[in-house]
C-alpha cells in the first residue's frame, strides 16, 4: 500500500517549528507495512489544501494528515477533506458533550463557541478519539483510500497511533511483525560506510538504511515477517556481516546511550569518573547526568568555558602549572594528560578525564582539534579529535566522540 503524510500548518513553512510528525508517522507507517511515497507540508490555506488532499487520493491507499483540527478560523483541514469530498459539515452533539467535559476536567465551566468547530464531521467520516486533547481526529474512507486526519501536538498523535490508527493500518495491511535493529557507529563517515558495506543496500526484506545523526552513523535494519522468530532470523546474518566487516566502529545497538554504555563499564571495573571539561561547554556533564545509574560512577565535572575564554584562562593555567602552562599551550596533549589527572584529584575519582579547548588556529588541520586525556592510577592515554563546526554542532559532537572513545579505552583496558 502507498502512503502519504501532509503536515499542515504555516509554522511549519516559516521554519517556526521542526516538523517532526512527519518523521514520526514515516517510520509508524513503514513498520505497519506501508510504503510511504510522499510527503508534504502544506500552510493554513483552502486551496492549497484542497490540492494537496485532493492528488493524494487519487494515488495514496493511506493518507495521515496532522494540522488544521484546531478551533480557530485557519484551521482548516475539516473543510478541505469535505470540499474534496462534496461532503456537508454537520455537528455532533455527542462531540460537543465530550468536548465541554474535557472544559470541565480542566476547571472551566463554560466551553468557548468556537470550540464546537472541532464536533464537526461528514458522513465519511468517523471520529478518532483522543484522550490528550479537545481535536478529535477523523477516520475518512473513499473508494478504497483511508485518511487518518490528526491533530499537530506530538503527545497527542502518538496516543492516537498506539490506540487507534496504527492497529487499523496494521489489519489492511497484514504485516505482520516488523522489527527494527540500529547499529550505532562512530569513527567512520557515511561515504566510508558505504564503501565498505554498499553491496548489502537495496534489498527490500531485510532493508538496510543509513542514517547521519549526532552520535555518530546510524545504520538500520527492517525486517517483516509472520512471527517474531522469523524476523529475527531476516535480520541476525545481515547484523553478522555488518559486524563482521566494521565491527569496531559499532559502539551500540537499539535504544543503547553512549553515556549509559560507558558507566556500565566503570561500574564493572569498579571505578569512578571525574571530569575536567574546557571542549564541550558542559555537554557531556549533561549526557552523563542523565545515564541511568550515574549517581554510582559519576563524581562530578568542573566546566571551564570552551575555547578558553578569558574569564576561564587563569583557572585553566592554574591546572597547568600556572602562567608557565602558556608555553606547553592550552590545546595539546599535555595538557588534556594534566587536565585529566587534576580531574581524579578534584572529583576524588579513579579515572579522571580532561577535555582541552577547542583549538581556534586558522591551520585547517588544527581549527577546532581538541584533546582528550584519559588519566587513572594504571595509565593514560590521549585522544584527539578535531570539530570544525558551528557550536550547536560541533560541541554534542565531540561529547559524544569523549564518550565513545572513552567506553573503547576502558573495554581495552588501555587506561
């Protein structure tokens, strides 16, 4: 089955907001067996509306709109699914009882008029609850083609899939069981991926896609099939020749965090972790404060400010020796190697880490280096990275890259 998603709202065409509905119902709609061909967002207008609904009926079996279900004056997706129809709007009363209950849950006694707009439905139509919100969504079926229309908030559309649509979906199509594994890479670029694993692109079952995202290249594998067992056995020999081929890039599967990774490996090596951080402006403090279970491995992090900015540059020479360290220079592995050790003497830690400054030379094969030390009471060892990128970019990045290659350094016992 083809299928189609419109994203409705001029938000969305001003940039004002991300849209991620439509990635949302893309992967939904593929792992309920559906083929989704095209995508489109479309602003609060009559007749662009009327245009895009009306070419995705005359090619999409399922169509999922969201947008437009609200009880203001350009909200308009009601009228544009009836115009294409040649349907009339009636209200429902049962609808407008529902709605002025949800008012009165919410300690408002009386329901604005306007809100009766979103009781309205056409003889095609049947409404989707939704428990989250006062837009009931529709269910519209046309010669063989369903529209499931849903309203914009997130929190609201994925109650309406899990509850309503996708078992719907599911049942027209047959699908079955769809299983998703994701292979998480670091240290490797898409185009290098896909040198060496480029033969295995372009199957239908199991499907192999790639994926850029900021921990790293995400590779994912869909399977369909009658029974678990049978999906799983789709995926396990491709997931085996994936890993055979660049298995130390991977450093995750599935739903696994970089940060959660790393503090099971120091939990079993009985160690905890302090960190002195001057590259990544508290970024990796955030992910590893948000890792399950940190509270056992995690003693605490000293921010310096990236790119050694004034305000921190005393603090940082302090930690390297005093004025002097300006001779042995902020941005080098010596100092990421005192920084680290300063990191176990300050945090009362085991392992200390120490992240330099990103470097701000115009040598093109030093902008944006950092060095990473790694420092306990077996070793240490430096790594380097170079993040050239704008900030909102390059620093999630290199917290990811200290993480990654700090749980690879750990797993190797080479600290």
């Amino acid at each position: 089955m083809n299928g189609e998603i419109i994203t409705i709202g001029r938000e969305l065409l001003m940039g004002e907001i991300v849209d991620t509905n439509a990635s949302y119902f893309a992967q939904e709609l593929a792992n309920a067996g559906v083929t989704v061909r095209w995508s489109s967002q479309v602003g609060d207008d009559l007749e662009h509306l009327h245009e895009a609904i009306n070419r995705a009926l005359n090619r999409s079996q399922v169509i999922i709109t969201s947008g437009g279900l609200g009880p203001t004056s350009d909200d308009l997706s009601r009228e544009a699914v009836a115009n294409v129809l040649g349907e009339d709007l009636t209200v429902d009363q049962e609808m407008v009882a529902w709605i002025e209950g949800v008012f009165r849950e919410r300690g408002i006694d009386k329901m604005p008029s306007t809100n009766i707009k979103q009781a309205h439905i056409i003889p095609s139509a049947e409404f989707l609850p939704n428990p989250g919100g006062t837009a009931p969504g529709w269910w519209v079926k046309r010669d063989g083609s369903h529209i499931f229309m849903t309203p914009g908030p997130p929190r609201e559309i994925k109650r309406m899939w899990n509850n309503h649509i996708g078992p719907a979906v599911r049942q027209m199509t047959g699908a079955g069981v769809v299983h998703t594994r994701i292979l998480r890479t670091v240290g490797m670029t898409e185009g290098g991926i896909d040198e060496v694993l480029g033969d295995l692109f372009g199957t239908e079952n199991p499907y192999l896609g790639i994926y850029a995202h900021v921990d790293g290249i995400q590779l994912r594998i869909i399977s369909r099939a009658a029974t678990d067992a049978e999906a799983n056995a789709l995926i396990e020999p491709l997931e085996a020749e994936i890993r055979s081929r660049i298995g130390p890039a991977i450093w995750g599967a599935d739903d696994d965090s970089a940060a959660t990774r790393l503090g099971e490996l120091l939990v079993d090596a009985g160690i905890t972790l302090g960190v002195v951080d001057s590259g990544t402006g508290g970024m990796l403090a955030s992910l590893l404060s948000q890792a399950t279970g940190h509270e056992r491995w995690f003693r605490g992090s000293m921010i310096t400010g990236p790119g050694g900015a004034p305000l921190a540059t005393p603090l940082l020479e302090s930690m390297l020796g005093g004025p002097a360290g300006r001779t042995t220079g902020m941005v080098s592995e010596a100092a990421a190697r005192q920084m680290a050790v300063n990191a176990r003497q300050l945090m009362g830690a085991e392992l200390g880490i120490g992240i330099t400054p990103p470097s701000s030379e115009d040598d093109e094969q030093m902008k944006g280096t950092i060095f990473v030390g790694l420092a306990s009471s077996t070793g240490q060892k430096v790594l380097r990275g170079r993040f050239y990128q704008s900030p909102d970019r390059a620093l999630p990045r290199a917290a990811m890259f200290v993480l990654t290659e700090a749980a690879r350094a750990i797993a190797g016992d080479e600290v």
